[in-house]
C-alpha cells in the first residue's frame, strides 16, 4: 500500500488492516470546487462528521509529488490555500508525482488510490461525465473509464445536469458500471433530484448496497458501484428554475461563441450567478448527504 509515490497515514492504514469503516474523500471540492475559506470548513466539517459515525476518513490528495491517502488537517489546510495546485486526473498522477507538485485528486485518481490502498467506499459530490457534443469532440471525463476497472463503491449525486446526462447514462451501462438510485428509481442531476432519466434499479438500505458489492465480489467483477444519492427535496434548485436558467446558459454559450473547455466553466459560472449563489449552498448540501451516506455503507460493510 505505501511507496515512494503512494503513501498511507497509520491512521487509514491500521483502519483497513483492522476492517473498520473507512470512507475515502477527494480533494478537487478543496482545491478547485469551492471558495475561500469554505473549502478548508467543509472538508474538516466532512471528515468530522465521519468520525462523529464511528468512520475514519481517508481525504486524498498530492502533496509535494506524493499521493497521500489520508491527508492530515494541515495538509487540507494547506492545499486549501495554495493557488499553485493542480487538478490532478489519473493521468497527470505520475508527472506531478515526478515534478514534486502539489494538488487535488478528481473523482478517477480519487478511485484509483483508494482502491489501491484497500478503501472500498468513497464519497464524492457529483461524477464526471459525457459532455454535449461529446460525438465529436470525444469530451468524456476519465472519471467513467477508471470507474470502470476501480471496484469501489461511490456515492455521487449523479452528474451535474450541465452534462449530456443520456448519454453518460450510456456510457455506464456500456462500460458495465452498476446505477442503484438511493431509494429512488429516476437518477439524480446534482443540482435537483430528478435529471429526467429513470433508473433500472434502485436500494432502499446501506446494507442493500453492500449486498450488491459483495455479489460483484463474488463473480470477480472489476468495476465500481455508483449509489446515486440525490439531493434533498428542499435542499435542491426549484426544478422549474434550474431548468430555466440552464437553457438561458446553453443560449449565452452559443450566441458568445464559447466552446472546448471554456463551456463547462462558463455554464457553472452562469449558474451560480443566476442563483445568487444559491447553487454553491446546493452543492454543499449535496457534498453533505453523500458523506453521511457513505459512512453508514462503510459501517455495514464493515459489520
């Protein structure tokens, strides 16, 4: 589990030899997703609601080149302020590790190094996915990919409804990935709890969800478990609203001329100054849920 490029507090480390509950964090919410100092809060707010359920939190991160599995509260803290970081996806993982750099993990490094190091839970707010126009630009987030050889379970509120959610739904059942909607059967569009497309299945109780990972286990299958978590009912964007000003967005990205990786950043952006801010309060609320959701999947599969 630990390296020269990996390493693993004692902490997490003698909770997986032990089989207590763990639940693996990743860090772009720090370093990339939230503003000063709110990101610092909610991710020590996070890890102490872990503890608070009987959890040892494992935050992940990279840290002077290393990818840390278990980052102490100085080093959230420190990646929280540090304007120099990096985004890192699994790709970038080895050059930042090579170049001594510092950074946030996505979803897909996230994955990876949890897994690596014996975490089979992790908690995140929302997934990467197929983007519009993804037929020619072949704009899909690594996070599907990974997820697809990375058998962990993750509790993500979907994806953000920016996306081409049709279409990520696709590329999940094309890649094997199991969708359990959390006592729901419509799959979640992070910012509201409905994103307009159904579910196949759906579980009504952590263990449920541990059952269906211990059976994946069984037959030797390599993907992940994505419990698809949704959003409060009064914690969500009034649907009417967010469906509004989504097409107020998708209308200013065409009449600017805006695309490639400009889009999603300029759609965010639209969203949340359409909302007043309204929509980072969503997303912390989202961020919240999945967590305490996750600790209590930790905590039966532990038991």
């Amino acid at each position: 589990m630990t390296s020269t490029a990996v390493r693993v507090s004692d902490e997490v480390a003698a909770a997986v030899r032990e089989r207590r509950p763990v639940v693996a964090l990743e860090s772009t919410i720090i370093t990339h997703g939230l503003p000063r100092p709110r990101n610092a809060e909610v991710a020590l707010e996070a890890e102490a609601a872990l503890r608070d359920a009987g959890v040892v939190p494992a935050t992940i991160g990279v840290v002077g080149g290393v990818a840390t599995v278990g980052l102490s509260s100085d080093e959230i803290t420190a990646l929280a302020g540090d304007d120099g970081v990096d985004k890192v996806s699994l790709r970038d993982l080895p050059v930042v590790g090579a170049l001594g750099r510092s950074g946030g993990t996505t979803v897909a490094t996230t994955a990876f190094l949890a897994h690596r190091a014996g975490i089979t839970v992790f908690a995140t707010g929302g997934l990467g996915g197929v983007h519009h126009g993804a037929s020619t630009t072949f704009d899909e987030s690594a996070d599907l990919t990974v997820l697809a050889r990375t058998p962990v379970l993750v509790v993500s509120a979907g994806v953000k409804s920016i996306l081409d959610v049709g279409a990520t739904l696709e590329r999940l059942e094309t890649l094997n990935i199991p969708v359990l909607g959390y006592r729901t059967t419509r799959f979640p569009g992070f910012y509201v709890r409905d994103s307009g497309f159904g579910l196949l299945y759906s579980v009504d109780s952590p263990e449920q969800a541990v059952a269906v990972v211990r059976a994946r286990d069984d037959l030797g299958l390599p993907q992940a478990v994505l419990l698809a978590n949704p959003v409060g009912e009064h914690d969500q964007l009034p649907p009417d609203e967010h469906d509004a000003i989504l097409a107020a967005a998708w209308a200013e990205v065409e009449r600017a001329g805006i695309s490639g990786n400009a889009t999603t950043p300029f759609l965010l952006d639209h969203v949340r100054r359409a909302t007043g801010d309204r929509s980072l309060e969503v997303n912390l609320a989202v961020y919240r849920g999945n967590v305490a959701l996750a600790g209590q999947v930790a905590v039966a599969s532990a038991g």
